[in-house]
C-alpha cells in the first residue's frame, strides 16, 4: 500500500495515486476506491491492475482538507491502507476508515547567512 502526494505550484490541489500492492489486493479481479470525495459510491473510482497484480488510481483533491477513504475489493470485503495518515472510527460500521490528509506542507524557514567580518557592499 502508499499513497503519493504531488502539490500544485498554487497550493490549490494535490494529485494523489493510491496503491493497492498485489499482496493486499488478495488475487481481486476489481478494487474500487471508495471515499468521501466521491460520496462513497462503490464502483465511482475503479483502480486499474498492474502487471504485478497490484492496483492503483489518481485522484484530484483539494488541499487543506481531510478525507476518509477504504478500498473494496471486489468478492472479499473492504481494506484500509496501511500507509494513511491517520484512522478514524466509521459512523456506519464497527470498523476504521483510513484518512488522507492534504495540509500543504509549510516550507522550512531559511535561515539568513551571516555577513562577513568586514566585508562591505556598496
């Protein structure tokens, strides 16, 4: 499992590529990712299968924002993904969701260099 995040240049969106590896995917024919950003209908967002057998999609999100999510796989139930940033208790069922967060990173502040001893600019 992982989840990778790219940011836009304008902090606006972060393109996110979900992946479902070939051992977690448990020799499924079809996984779904199911979640928030698309009101949790089970066959909105099909992941396409890899060569290897494991199972990925992209999704646009919104930054800033947190969002639950779960993978169905087709003919033996719902998995989290082990790499999420966090779980949250499900409202629906006596089980977790796994959640993505978008939160732009803040850039490190730089720290200024030390004028030289001496040293003049004009």
């Amino acid at each position: 499992m992982s989840l990778k995040k790219t940011f836009s240049s304008d902090g606006k969106t972060c393109s996110v590529v979900f992946n479902v590896n070939v051992n977690a995917a448990a020799d499924a024919e079809k996984v779904y990712l199911v979640g928030d950003f698309n009101s949790w209908n089970e066959t909105a967002t099909p992941m396409k299968k890899g060569p290897d057998g494991s199972f990925s999609v992209k999704k646009m999100l919104d930054t800033n924002k947190e969002y639950q999510f779960r993978y169905l796989l087709e003919g033996k139930g719902w998995i989290n993904d082990w790499k999420a940033d966090k779980y949250v208790r499900s409202e629906l069922a006596n089980d977790d969701n796994s959640v993505i967060s978008t939160d732009v990173p803040k850039a490190p502040k730089v720290a200024k260099k030390p004028k030289k001893a001496g040293s003049t600019k004009k």
